[in-house]
C-alpha cells in the first residue's frame, strides 16, 4: 500500500510539475521582444500595438541631435475603451563623452500628483523623474493631434474619461534616456508592497508603489548595456 500510494504522489507531482511547465511555455510563447531604441524588453497578450514613431532630442542649441523612438501599446477593453496605454521611448545610441540635462525637469508635487526627481533637479550630471498622477484625463494630456490620439482615432478607439498615469523618464549621463508612461482606468490595482516614499500627496500607496517600481525599471533600462526593461506587474480588478 505504501509503495502505491508513494507511485500516485510521485506521479501527482510529476503532472503538477508539467503542467506548470506547460502553461510556463505557453505564456513564453504569446510574448515577444520589442526593441525601442536602447530599450529591449518581453510584452506579449493582452496587448496590442497601437502605433510608433519618432521625434528627437537635442543637444547643445542643436549641434547634436539624436532620435527617440516611441512605440505605443494598449490593452483592449468594453466598447472599444482601452483598459490601458503604455508609451515607451528611448535614444538609440550614446553620444560622445558626456551631457548636461538642462531638460526633462520634474515638476513639482501637489495633491494626487506624486512626484520624485531623486535630487536631480539640482544637478545636471543626470535627470530622472516619477510622476504618479491619481487624477489623470487623457482627454487633456493626449493633445488632439499627437500620435498616439489620432492612431486611435483611427483604430475606432475611444480613450477613457478618467484614472491613473505613471510617468518615468531616466537620462544617464551617457546620453542614453529612457522614458515610459503608463495610462490606465481606476481598476488598476498598482502595488501591493508599501511605497518607500513618505509624502505621497494624496495618492495611494499602491499606486506611488508601483511607480516606484517603474522608474527603477527605467533606470535600469537606461544604465544598463544591454537596456533590458522588465516592467512591474499590471493588473486589474472592477472598476471602483
């Protein structure tokens, strides 16, 4: 008896073992690479692409100037509403020896408008900057004719009225900068962790959490060089 029963457990867990396996692979096999700029990181399902393109980032009153490339993602929602945006921009390259930021200045906290410039505001040797945006309209960020509001347009996409948006931009003194923003509804449900800022200006705890989590993602992206950016966990529960 005892031999049978150690042959169904050792079988049981072989079976676990293989379907974790299974569902590992599966979940590999929906996702993807996507090189933006020096930006290299995995996205796969639910997302979708919504459409890419490219500005610039000048140096030195225009003597240099060096491309960033933009790709926009959404996650499909009801009625043609997107749960989610998500931009990611990065410079390609490095530039010869090394910058002055004297751009990407962070603004300002105020209620539900977290922000963190990590003291760079001070310095020009790097510029990083969070903002974690509790009161978010993308109808009044999205300009009407920017990129990203006409693809949608396009695509029959309506944005939603209100919710949260993360911004994280990390410029290292190479020159390499990294930027994402993410959009969603107010059924994101940020982090479970605790945020290690103390004055979140009204904001949630779980939302200034993930931001951090973000802009750590993105400073890693930006002085790595290998530029791999692992985003933190999106998810979502009912809309409050």
């Amino acid at each position: 008896m005892l031999s049978i029963f150690a042959a169904q457990k050792n079988m049981k867990t072989l079976l676990t073992t293989l379907l974790v396996s299974l569902a590992s692979m599966s979940l590999a096999s929906t996702s993807r690479a996507e090189s933006i700029g020096h930006a290299e990181f995995q996205i796969g399902e639910p997302w979708a692409v919504l459409t890419s393109y490219d500005t610039s980032l000048t140096y030195d009153n225009g003597v240099l100037v060096i491309p960033v490339h933009n790709k926009v993602f959404y996650i499909p929602g009801p009625d043609g509403v997107p749960k989610a945006l998500l931009t990611v921009s990065s410079t390609e390259t490095r530039i010869p020896g090394r910058v002055r930021w004297v751009s990407e200045i962070c603004p300002d906290a105020r209620p539900k408008f977290f922000t963190e410039d990590h003291q760079s505001n001070k310095q020009t040797r790097v510029r990083e900057c969070l903002v974690v945006n509790s009161s978010f309209a993308p109808l009044l960020f999205y300009r009407p004719d920017s990129e990203l509001a006409q693809a949608a347009k396009e695509k029959g996409i309506s944005l939603f009225k209100s919710g949260y948006s993360f911004r994280s931009v990390y410029g290292a003194n190479g020159g390499a900068l990294v930027r994402v923003h993410l959009a969603t509804t107010r059924a994101f449900r940020g982090s479970p962790t605790a945020p290690e800022s103390e004055q979140l200006h009204d904001v949630a705890p779980e939302l200034v959490a993930w931001g951090e989590a973000l802009h750590a993602a993105v400073r890693k992206s930006a002085s790595s060089l290998s530029g791999e950016l692992v985003l933190p966990a999106i998810e979502f529960g009912k809309s409050p």
